[in-house]
C-alpha cells in the first residue's frame, strides 16, 4: 500500500480560515463553535481541532480574519490631504453598503467575546490602537493645512474621531432606517465640521 500523500497544511488551515469566514458572516461570533467549522468543512471536529484546539484558539483567529478582510477592502480613493481624506476614511469603516455592513456586525458581535477574555481584551485594544494610528497622518496633515487649530492635540483627536465613528456604527447597525448611507455620511460631514478651525469660517 502506498504511503499516504502528504497533508499540505497551509491549504488545509486556509480552507478552515475560509469555513470560519462563512460562518462570521452567517451566523456571527455566536455560531462559531468548532464542531460548526468542522460541519461546515464536512470534516471530522478532530481534524479542526488539530489547527485550531480549543475555542479561543478559533475565535481569536477569527479576529484575525476579520482585521486581515477589513485591512485588504476596496478603499474609495483619498482625495488631498488633510480633512478630505480623514472623511473618506471615516466613510470606510463605517456600515455603508452590505460588505462594510456584514463586517461591522461580525465586528460588533465580537465586543462580548473579547470583553469576557484577557487575551482577546487586550488584542482588541491593540486592534483600536492601530485604527487610532491609520487616522493620525490625515489629523497631522489637517493641521499642517491650518484645518485644524495650531494647538490640537493630535492624539485625543484620533481618539475623539474613532469614539464618533464607533458611535454612530452601533446606532447605524441597530437602526438603519435612521441612519441610511446619506445619513451616515451627513453625520460625517456635521462632525467634521465642528473639528474644522474656526478661523477658516
């Protein structure tokens, strides 16, 4: 009898990353179980199990799924520099059209999972963090145009923004006929209006 051919274990755990995403989207983080993924693959949950061992293990690589899927989107092009492109950024992560709004959900469905461990607590923070950072460039480049006042710190305003666009996310996804795309992206544009230098009205 031939040897067994050899298990090919990058394709293998990219197969059971894919059966995670499917699940996310279906079913949120409250579906996410190893005997669903190993379901989902028609597969046996020992073989999951030999990838991803218990369930932390899944849920927390299926963060990573998550932030990977957000980071690699389609991006509406920046326009100049400053608060023009801090708005479209802002216009990005919100839950403006059903891919943006399948991933604030499975987003959002994530908070319980990550408040209630350590670990993941401690990755979430992380996770805002590098938004606070992706956002920083566009303040700083505001602020060089005279946009912002002279004297804005920098840091509690990335902080203020992301507070605003995680605001207004929850209130999109739990009451969408109140919150369409057009007013999304008024809401956008009234925040970002009280942030502009008032020297320049």
């Amino acid at each position: 009898m031939p040897p067994p051919a050899p298990v090919d274990h990058a394709s293998r755990r990219a197969q059971v990353s894919q059966a995670v995403w499917r699940i996310l989207a279906a079913k949120g983080f409250g579906g996410l179980t190893l005997r669903a993924v190993a379901a989902e693959l028609e597969v046996s949950t020992g073989l999951v199990m030999h990838y991803f061992p218990t369930k932390r293990a899944l849920v927390a690589h299926a963060l990573e799924l998550l932030e990977k899927d957000g980071a690699e989107r389609p991006r509406r092009p920046h326009p100049r520099p400053g608060l023009a492109a801090l708005r479209t950024a802002l216009l990005d992560l919100l839950p403006i059209g059903e891919e943006n709004t399948a991933r604030n959900r499975i987003w959002v469905g994530s908070w319980d999972q990550a408040l209630a461990d350590p670990g993941l607590h401690a990755d979430q923070a992380d996770r805002y963090a590098r938004i606070r950072a992706a956002l920083h460039p566009h303040l700083a480049a505001a602020r060089t145009l005279g946009e912002l006042p002279a004297d804005a710190d920098l840091d509690q305003l990335a902080a203020t923004v992301v507070a605003f666009v995680h605001g207004l996310t929850v209130q999109a996804l739990f009451d969408p006929h109140h919150f369409p795309a057009e007013t999304q992206t008024a809401t956008v544009d009234g925040f970002l209006a009280a942030l502009r230098n008032p020297d320049l009205n």
